[in-house]
C-alpha cells in the first residue's frame, strides 16, 4: 500500500508539529498567556518582600523600637498579596495546560482519521487508546504541573538568591557551593526516573489493551479454560508496572530527604560561623533580624528545589508520554488522493478494459492485493457490475470475497490494478458522499452509544425524520420501534434486540441515505430460518432499484436474480 510519508522521515516534522501546538494556543489565548506571565512575574517579585520585611520588624524589636502599625499590616499584606498571587500563577497554569492538551489531543484524533485500516490490525487497540487517555494526560501534567511551574520556580530560585547575594556574601557561597552538588544530584535522579516512567509507561499500555481483550474473549476463555493464563499475563504485567512506579517511588524519597537535609546543613553552617562573631559575623551579614530573614531566604530557595524534584518527575513521565506521542504520529498515513503511481495499471481501461461503459457501478481491472505484499490474496482479478445488478461473489472460504468489499470501501488499496465504485478510485470518494454511494451491512451489527436513531444515522444530523422512518418501513422495524418506550429516542442500551432485529436495524443504517450500491457480506450467516427469511424480506424491498454485491449465494437468490462472479483462491 502506498502511503504519503515513511516513519523513518516523519520525526522531526513530528517534533516541529508537537512544539507547533504551543504557538496556536498562545495566539489564540493572548490574554491567558498574558495573565500568567505576569501572574509569575508577580509572584516572584512578592515572594522576596515578607523576608525582608520581617527583617526590619525584628531588628526594631531587638533595638527596643517600636513596629509601627504599616510596617506590620505591611508585612502581612505582602504575604496575602504573594498568597493570592501565587494562586493565580497555579490556576493560570493550569488552565493553559489544559487547552495545550485538548490541542494536542486534536492533533491526534485528526491522526486517527488519516491512518490505514492495516494500522488497527497490526497495533493492539490498548496502547492505541493508552496514547488517547494515559500519555494524553501526562502532557496535560507536563504543563500545569511540569514545564511551566519549573520556569517560575526557577525565576523564584533566581530572585532569592539575588536578594541573598546582597544580604550575606557567606550564605551566597555557601548556596554557590551546594548548587552543583544539587545539580548532579537531580540530574541522576533525573535519568534514573525517565528510564522508570518509560518502563511504566509501556506496562500501564499493556494492561490497557489486556483488559478489553480478555472481555471481548471471555467466552473462549471458559471454553479453552485459559482463565490461568490470562491471569498470569495479567499479573505479570501489573507486576512490571508495580515495580517501575516502585523505583519511581524511591528515588523521589530519596531526594526530598536530601534537598531538606541540605537546607538544614546549610542554616547550621550559617548559624555556627554568625555566632563566632568578629570577622565571620560580618562575612555573613546576619544581626537577629537578618538572621531570621535569611533562614526565610534558605526556606525560599530549598522548596522551589524540592518543587523542581517533583515537577522533574512530572516532566519525565510526561517526556515518556511524548515519546509514545510522537510514535503514533509518525505512522505512516494512507494517501487519500489516488494517483497514476499508487496503480501500475491505471490508465489500462481507458482502452477497452472492463467498467468503461457509463452502465458500470462497479470495475475491477487486473487487481493483485495482498494484506502482506509478499502472500497477495487476490492476483489478476478483474470483473464488473453494472448498474441494478444482483451479484454473488462465490468461492470457497479465504478466497478474498470479504477483502473485495474493503478494497471497494477504500479500506485498502490493491498493490496492482484499478478498482472503480461509481466512477471513483474508492478512496478519492469524500467522506460526506460515502454513504450515497454504498451502504454496508456486515455480518454483525456494531452499535454505536445512544439511541435507536443514532444507530441508523450514526449522528448525521442531515438525515430529516422522514428518511428514518422510510429506513424503518423498508427494513419493517416501524412497529418495533413504536413499541420502544421513547420510540426512537430510546437508550441502545435499553434495548433488548434479537440477533435478527439487529440485523435490520444494520440495514436500516445502510439504506437511510439511499445509497445507490448495497454492499452485503453474510449477512445471514448467524440467523435462524425464521429470521432469516424476515432479513430478506427487508432486503427485498431495500434493494429495488440499487446495484447489490452479495457475499451469500443464498441470500442473492431470494432478493432475486444474481449474477455469480466466481472468485478463485490463488493456491486453487
């Protein structure tokens, strides 16, 4: 299959296109990014002044002065100030990481919609979903508790230690000297806790994609007895991510305990040289008010550090997160425009090759396609409908009849040949005018969460009440949905169906558009006589008028007469 672009190309534009969904964010959140950056910049510059005000109250105190009453409603106010600025910087914060991560996560559910069908055949559906709900919310934490909250802690960490530096020359090398040590420190602790939120990361992805996988199957299960099996998968799992989170866990008790032991060494260290008197008393600048203000200073400058611990653990889960981000976006997407390369046969039927009389609905021409291009399914096929036509495609089990249907629905595309639905290459067709066109009813019905009219126009607001109710009529679901408490408002999930209502109710959805092709595959394959002959019934009167392609030999008989298309499997 050809696609537009190859994963080994894809990672660097995937990279810009990651960073590229900060700049919309920002132009269209002009005043939010505003507020927060001066949210932070308030909350520095307030963050520095109660120290120092508490600095002048004490030393007034210890001199025998009196506080005014500004100086100390002034204090106070500097911390409800710094408080509420604070608050804000939080909420800011937290709200643009919130709409980074609903764009982000509209980058992905567009990505969704550009992929192969062989991309959900080789990709378990959990870590697919996992990229959706567990990375999608580590990028949200990436920047209401990550990135954003490092900057202003940082700028916080830089102010204080301005204000120290002019304050107290030792305590200024006392924090010089302690810095790189506490760097090295994080950036061990760093490395170690990337590698264990990876680890985490793939495991909680496996559990995702086992849980839904063993619901699906549970029938099997019993029957095989394979519940021991499907237990210890389960449990190994769990296992990997307990104990990744597990080192997570102990490399941030470690380092919390470090920061605070450091801070408490520092305030001794500062302390024992300031009692000593003489030079060093004045080397450290520290007088009782000063003191206390610097104890405050070290307080200020260890919990941005203990701070930065936490959202280094943040950001590194979150990075995980990107990592599987960028994986998914650089898969390889399916080009929708067909082109004279993706076919080595086009252009072969514009000379007398079958489907090119404007009677055709339907044109195969010389199709080779395989799922592996190495083992093709179908070698050579080339067939045609014309419009109104009954047709069976016949052949025993693995010839390909399915794998015609999703070639003709665009699903695929072959590896030679040219396939034509209506005149179209089947993925050229737009995606408002698909269900015009064909209408699909496949063996089993899918419901889709809501009502019973959203299972027949699956949300289309444009389908009017008389086109439903022409469906229901056709498929002769009138009076059984009258019967429904809410008539077609009522929950799917209500609903007590048979196997054979839902069948209906699947060709309700197909035919809802008029479509001009039906396309049914086996449709009968799991009903009873009784409720067999109820299906072709609905499907008599469905089909009037349009061009049917059938998979059931069957069930083409009863609509009426067919034509049979006899397709050979290539070991034959």
């Amino acid at each position: 299959m050809r696609r537009n672009k190859t994963a080994s190309t894809q990672p660097r534009a995937v990279s810009h296109l990651l960073a590229g969904c900060v700049r919309p964010v920002i132009r269209h959140n002009l005043w939010l990014t505003a507020g927060m950056a001066a949210a932070i910049a308030a909350s520095t510059a307030l963050s520095v002044l109660p120290p120092l005000i508490l600095e002048q109250i004490v030393n007034r105190l210890t001199g025998s002065r009196s506080v005014s009453l500004a100086l100390a409603l002034g204090y106070f106010g500097a911390i409800v100030l710094s408080d509420v600025c604070e608050s804000l910087q939080n909420a800011s914060i937290t709200i643009f990481g919130q709409k980074l991560t609903h764009g982000i996560r509209s980058v992905l559910c567009a990505k969704l919609d550009r992929l192969p069908a062989d991309y959900f055949i080789t990709h378990e559906s959990g870590l697919t979903a996992s990229v959706f709900t567990n990375d999608g919310d580590a990028i949200d934490v990436l920047y209401s508790d990550g990135i954003v909250s490092l900057v202003a802690d940082c700028f916080r960490l830089i102010a204080v230690i301005a204000v120290v530096f002019t304050r107290s020359k030792g305590l200024a090398l006392l924090l010089a000297a302690a810095a790189p040590l506490l760097f090295l420190f994080t950036r061990r602790c760093q490395k170690r806790m990337n590698r264990a939120q990876l680890d985490n990361r793939r495991a909680i992805a496996r559990v995702s994609n086992h849980v839904p996988e063993t619901l699906r199957c549970i029938r099997m299960i019993h029957v095989f007895g394979a519940e021991r099996y499907m237990e210890d998968t389960y449990d190994g799992t769990i296992q990997d991510s307990y104990r990744a989170v597990n080192r997570t866990n102990i490399i941030d008790s470690i380092y919390s305990p470090v920061i605070l032991l450091t801070q408490a060494a520092v305030i001794a260290v500062m302390m024992i040289f300031a009692a000593r008197g003489g030079a060093s008393a004045a080397f450290f600048g520290v007088s009782v008010g000063s003191a206390v203000a610097m104890i405050a200073y070290v307080n200020n400058i260890f919990t941005p550090l203990g701070n930065i611990g936490m959202e280094i653990t943040n950001i590194q889960a979150a990075a995980a997160a990107i990592t599987h981000i960028e994986e998914f976006l650089a898969e390889p997407e399916m080009d929708p425009v067909p082109s004279a390369e993706m076919h080595p046969g086009a252009g072969a039927s514009d000379s007398g090759a079958p489907g090119t009389d404007s009677d055709t609905e339907i044109a195969l021409d010389r199709v080779t396609f395989g799922y592996s291009a190495a083992r093709p399914v179908l070698k050579d096929l080339s067939f045609t409908v014309h419009r109104g036509e009954n047709v069976t495609l016949a052949g025993r089990t693995g010839a390909g009849k399915s794998t015609i249907f999703r070639l003709l629905t665009g699903l695929y595309a072959p590896q030679e040949g040219t396939i034509r639905i209506g005149g179209k290459d089947p993925r050229a067709v737009q995606p408002g005018e698909r269900r015009a066109l064909y209408g699909c009813v496949e063996q089993q019905f899918a419901p889709v969460a809501g009502t019973v009219r959203d299972q027949i126009t699956l949300f289309d607001p444009s389908f009017s009440e008389a086109q439903v109710q022409e469906a229901l009529r056709l498929t002769g679901l009138s009076g059984t949905v009258r019967s429904l408490p809410q008539g077609l408002d009522t929950p799917m999930a209500s609903c007590a169906f048979s196997m054979g209502q839902l069948q209906l109710l699947s060709i309700a959805r197909a035919v809802v558009s008029d479509p001009k092709i039906l396309l049914l595959d086996e449709i009968t394959a799991n009903l009873d006589s009784s409720t067999e002959a109820r299906v072709i019934e609905a499907l008599r009167a469905s089909a009037r008028g349009r061009t049917v392609l059938s998979i059931s030999h069957r069930l083409s008989s009863a609509i009426g007469d067919t034509k049979i298309i006899e397709i050979t499997p290539i070991s034959a």
